[in-house]
C-alpha cells in the first residue's frame, strides 16, 4: 500500500498543483514509485490519455514531474464548465452529460465509489501518492459529501499540508481563518502550514511565522519563493492569459473567448525568441498582429455569439481580407466554416452561420472525439507551405464533425485515414482539431521563420527540444522545493500518516 500527502490551498491558484507536482518530482528523484491524484477537478484545460480518456491537464502535468503515463485513475472526476451555473461532467474519462451545479452537489455523494476505486487502483500500484485538494476546505457550505478536500483526507487516511498565497495579501489570516473553520478532527489532520509565492527577505516573516505555528500549535514547513518556470500547472494558465501588451519581434494574438479552453496549444509561441504572444480579450486590443490564432472553447456557438456582438469576428474578417493568416483550433477551427448545426442541442441547439472562412460544415454529435493521434500533412499551404509530407502530431477533444464542402484544401490526413486540417485557397486560413499539434518539433518554427522572413527580420538557429525543456523544468521545480521545503519533516509526516 501506498503512503499518501495531500496538499490543500486556503484559497484557488495558491499554487497546489505547482507544489504538488514539485512534491512529485522530489520523491521521484529519491527513488520512489510517485503517482498524483486530484478525485474531481474542474477546468477547461484538458488532456487525452493513451487510451484516450479524458483528465484534467494538471494531473498529466504532474504525471510528467513522477516521469509515469497519465491515467485516468489520476483525475477521476473532471467538471469542464458550460455557463456560470453548469459543466460538463466527465467520470472515469467519459461524459456522464451536463448538470447544474445544484444538481451535481445533490449527486455527488454517488461518485464516492468511483473516486475511491481509482485511488485504489493506484495504492496498489505506487509507493506514495501526492493529493491535490480543490479550492478551499473553508468552502464550509460544501463540506457536506466532500470529496475533494478534508473528505477526500478522511477516505485516504492522509496528512494535509495547508498552502496559502502571500503575493494576494492576508495570508496569516488566510491560513489562520482556514484552520479555525474546520471541524476539530479535521484540523489535526494539518500536519503542515506553507507559505507560496513569497518576495523579497524571508527574515521579515520570521515573527509572523512564530505567531502562526503559536496560534494553530501547526509547524510552518516552507517558504517558496516567487519563482518562473515554464511547467503548465492551472494556475501559471491563468496567468498566461493576463499578457495583453504587444512586444517586439512577430506579433502573436490569441483571441480570449468567454470559455477558452486548452490555451497550452500556444505556449511553444512563448518560448521562443523574437515571437510576442498575447491574449485580446476585446476588439480595440487587437491592433495589427502578424497572425491570429482562434483557441479552443466549450462553448463554440456561445463564444462566436460573443464574438459578432462584440465587434471581434468584424475586425478579424477585415483582417483576413488583407491576408493576415488566421488559425483555428478546435472549436476556433469550427468557428471558420460557413455553418455549424446542432440538431441534437449538444451545445446550443438550432443552426449558426459561421465566419465563413472556410467552406465546411460542422454537425454537433452527441458521440465526444476523444484520441491522441498523428499524421502527415499531404499539402503545403500559406504558413506551412514547406511542411508537405512531413509528420504532426496531438490530441482530439471535440464534439462535432467537420465536412469539406468543395472549396477547402485538405492538408492533413491522420493514421486513421481521416481528413484533419482544412485551409482556404491560398492558405491564408487554416483549421484543425488538434490540441497540441504547435509541439510537434519544428512545426511552429516553420511558421514562425515565414512570418519573420515576411517582415524582414533575422532568424537564428533554434534547436529547441520540448521533452528535454520539460525535464528540466521539472528538475528546478524539485530544487525549489527541496530549498524551501523541511524535506525531513515532510518525510516523517508521510511515514507517521494521520496518526502522529
């Protein structure tokens, strides 16, 4: 059997899939069989595991930092919202259908099997497992039928480490506050009280620190510095899409729709040197870019909607006219066509006129697309004119099934024998419904150097190599927690478990 910690947050984006996955990595370098597990996630980022069931990208994230294959046991429960009161709700990687939040809360003491057998199957497997909490366990108006929280402590029997953000302001209190709304029992299970995202002289903290461990009788046992590394965890996404200014060199803009959804397809834009990617959230913030990039989104006909009323899909019609080269990803990718009709309400019910950049049609289907996949481009076109007979690869997350209609060139064709990507005449408009198809090697490059050749600039060498970047990362990630961490203690938590 596995020894398990968990990491909960006073607070979202405190940083508890970020130290979860630094736990991960930390115990993965020490020799052990290390797995992450977060019973219910909700997030619009998501991922296809191998055998192409769906999870939350945090937890194959943090399955990269353990060095093992994602697995749906990780992450058995992923809610992807559709509105402000409902979401889409996947278990075991499926999709169970769309529930209001109300309804889904009177439900969820049903799902507890399906948490616990999938913590199981990892028990068995694993040396220790690294909990990740959701929100906060404060959120006392959900404790009953927790499942993610103090609920999901109780069912694994694991220590709590408590994280709080110092950069938001309030942490004492934060933390304090936390502690203090918990039930007595629940409140010995916090073996553990850390401090995130800290600047400046640590000395500074130390009489608040001794207050706080006074107060609560609970040991601080980090401090972690602000730091940048480039791991794709839920909370540096949400910061990504905060990057609104222009830089220098090829201008990259992403169009922030109301449910924008797997924006980690552009983040080989960021890495690179000479390339400003930024996220444009209203019209007037679109100014001129070198290319526009339509992301993925829950809610297709929802976000085009959102698009015509705000003035968006106007400016980039009149942008497509002068050739600016405009990309589409999955539901942006279904945005192009001329129509999409959902006869069965998948989304929205009814028929839409699409931007009518590309001539295709777009069915809504009950049946979700759910495969990791690779291909080879049959036809060079605009961007990727020099990309003929070469390989891409990703991952296919959609509800809905593109058709040419006549007018489009069809670019990719899948180990399948499926048509993927579809571009317009003269490839100044491109689509296609793979998520994370910018990371196959060289892929993005090849477009970027035609961008660059196109407004005169110097491109130099780039031999950039994702998996290795990764590791590293993942590695800076294990210091930063070994520098911050009373890794000692951490270790005797785990070995006592609840009981010390």
């Amino acid at each position: 059997m596995a020894k398990a910690i968990m990491v909960q947050g006073t607070m979202s984006n405190s940083g508890k899939s970020f130290l979860t996955a630094g736990l991960c990595r930390v115990f993965m370098q020490d020799g052990y069989r290390v797995a992450p597990f977060k019973s219910q996630n909700m997030a619009l980022n998501s991922y296809i595991t191998k055998d192409g069931l769906e999870i939350g990208r945090a937890q194959a994230m943090q399955a990269e930092a353990c060095g093992i294959e994602p697995t749906v046991d990780m992450n058995p429960i992923l809610l992807k919202p559709t509105s402000h009161v409902g979401s889409q709700v996947i278990v075991n990687g499926e999709v169970r259908g769309n529930q209001k939040a109300m309804d889904y809360y009177r439900d969820k003491k049903t799902l507890k099997g399906d948490v616990m057998a999938a913590y199981q199957r990892l028990d068995q497997a694993y040396d220790i497992i690294v909990i990740e909490g959701a929100g906060s366990p404060a959120e006392i108006n959900l404790r009953e039928n927790d499942i993610v929280n103090m609920g999901m402590a109780k069912m694994a029997k694991a220590p709590v480490l408590l994280v709080g953000d110092i950069d938001r302001g309030g942490v004492f209190a934060a933390l304090y506050g936390t502690v203090k709304l918990l039930e007595e029992e629940e409140q010995r299970m916090i073996k553990g009280l850390v401090i995130n995202k800290f600047r400046g002289d640590a000395d500074i903290l130390k009489p608040g620190l001794s207050m706080i461990e006074e107060r609560l009788s609970i040991p601080v046992l980090g401090v972690v510095p602000m730091e940048q590394l480039d791991i794709d965890d839920e909370d540096s996404l949400s910061d990504r899409l905060t990057r609104t200014d222009k830089g220098a060199g090829v201008d990259v803009a992403v169009i922030h729709l109301p449910h924008i959804s797997n924006f980690t397809d552009f983040s080989a834009f960021e890495r690179m040197e000479g390339v400003s990617l930024r996220y444009v959230k209203k019209p007037g913030m679109l100014g001129n870019p070198d290319l526009i990039l339509l992301p993925g989104t829950k809610n297709t006909m929802d976000d085009l909607t959102w698009m015509r009323e705000s003035g968006m899909e106007a400016l980039i019609l009149r942008k497509s006219e002068r050739k600016t080269p405009v990309i589409g990803i999955c539901g942006g990718f279904q945005m192009l066509g001329q129509v999409m009709e959902d006869p069965k309400g998948v989304e929205h019910g009814g028929s839409m006129r699409g931007m009518g950049l590309l001539d295709m049609r777009t069915v809504f289907t009950e049946a979700k697309t759910r495969t990791r996949t690779s291909g080879r481009m049959v036809r060079g076109a605009g961007l990727f004119a020099d990309w003929e007979g070469r390989e891409v690869t990703g991952y296919e997350i959609h509800m809905g099934v593109s058709e040419n209609l006549g007018g489009c060139q069809e670019l990719v064709r899948l180990e399948d024998g499926r048509v993927d990507a579809l571009g317009n005449g003269d490839g100044s408009v491109l689509g296609s419904y793979l998520h994370g198809i910018f990371d196959t090697a060289g892929f993005a490059e090849a477009m970027i150097r035609k961008l660059m050749k196109e407004k005169g600039m110097e491109y130099g060498t780039w031999n950039f190599n994702l998996e290795a970047h990764k590791r590293q990362e993942y590695d800076k990630l294990a210091d930063l927690v070994r520098r911050s961490f009373d890794m000692k203690k951490i270790y005797e938590i785990l070995e006592a478990g609840i009981n010390a």
